[in-house]
C-alpha cells in the first residue's frame, strides 16, 4: 500500500504491508490508547500507535505542543522512517518530561496575522541539525520545513558557516553568487537566502543534494 503524501508529521497512520495482508485497522473508536509503563532507552514510557494518530497529536497529547513532533521523530529514528506516516502498532517512546528547553520562542503576532520571532542568542559558527533548524526558524521559515532546512544545509556545508563551494558558493546553504546579496556567510542572512529561493521550503529543487537525494538521513 503506498503511503499518502501529505504534510510533515500530519497524517493519518496507515496500514503497513505486513498487516495488509490478514488485518484491517480498526477504528479510532474501537482501538483502546496502549501505554506501557516501562523504561526504554531510560526514558520511561513506551507508546502504541493507533489509527488517527501522527506525531504532531502525540506531541499535543503529551506535551501541549504539537510541534514537538520533531523531538519525538528524533528519539524514535530507529522505529521511525518517515515522520509523515507512522504505523499502527508502532511502539514508539514517549518519555515523561517536556522537550528539553530552546534558545527561540515562536510567537504569532497579532498584527495582520504575520509570525513575529523573538530569538535567544544568535546562532553561527558550525552547527548541527537543532541549530539549524532554529536558524531557519529564526529567518522565517515554516517549522513544517525546517527539518528539510537542516538536512540539505547539512549535505550542502556540513554546518559550516564558511563553507565555499567550487563556484562561490556561500554558507550553510552554499547560496550560489548569481543571486547577489542573498549570498551571504551571514548565519541569518545565509538562511534568509535560503527562505526565499526555496519558497518557504515548497521547492527545494535549486539545491542538488535534493535533487540527488543526498540530503536523506542527514538531520
């Protein structure tokens, strides 16, 4: 069965193929919540997977903030290959305490409905996957994107904020000279360039280690 392409961490589960064969899900109503009181990986509480959930729900559920999806993708790497489909029956761990605190707070303004930021200290030098994600966050950046943010600036730069390509190159998202002042070893301004040229994150296509597949698995 192929999984429905829908947004990050936002879809319903689907069957996989190991129960296509001999079960069909049952429904949200009749699936009883199974949480476990053990202590995998030493964080305490083992989840099962139901029909209706994603990680976004979860994360609501536990925490009160369905953005926390992305922690609960990261614990789960090893049960989880794609943060847009999760399983029924997927054991999943949902440890006891909130996600760890962030450096930025992400506020919507009230003001003709645009999102205003306010940051903690400012991100550079070389980062990895979380630093980059706030950073693009932090440029304006949709949350929904900012894993993929991280994973092609990671297979781009390594998280080097002074990477330079074999043609100019610039920054954690090595932003081609062609397009002037948008190329940038400024952390913020680089992930601004990034923004714009990537339409929010809806067309990644400018950027080869998407095109080739290469920023898989990188955040």
């Amino acid at each position: 069965m192929a999984a429905p392409a829908m947004a990050i961490a936002g879809v319903l589960v689907a069957v996989p193929q190991a129960y296509a064969a001999g079960k069909v899900p049952a429904t949200a109503t009749t699936v009883a919540e199974q949480i476990h009181t053990g202590h995998a990986a030493g964080h305490g509480r083992n989840y099962t997977v139901h029909p209706g959930d994603t990680l976004s729900s979860i994360a609501q559920r536990f925490y009160g903030n369905p953005a926390d999806w992305r922690w609960l993708y990261r614990l789960n790497r090893s049960v989880i290959a794609n943060p847009d489909v999760i399983y029924q029956g997927q054991v999943l761990n949902v440890p006891y305490g909130p996600p760890p605190s962030t450096t930025t707070t992400t506020m919507t303004s009230k003001h003709a409905g645009s999102a205003a930021r306010t940051t903690g200290p400012a991100l550079s030098g070389t980062l990895g996957c979380l630093g980059l994600e706030k950073l693009w966050e932090q440029a304006g950046g949709s949350t929904d994107q900012a894993v993929m943010a991280a994973s092609i600036a990671m297979a781009e730069s390594s998280g080097q904020q002074y990477a330079t390509g074999s043609v100019g190159e610039r920054g954690y998202w090595q932003i081609n000279p062609d397009h002037g002042s948008l190329s940038t070893y400024d952390p913020l301004g680089n992930a601004k360039a990034a923004v714009i040229i990537s339409a929010d994150g809806r067309s990644w296509s400018p950027w080869t280690t998407y095109t080739s597949g290469a920023y898989q698995g990188r955040c």
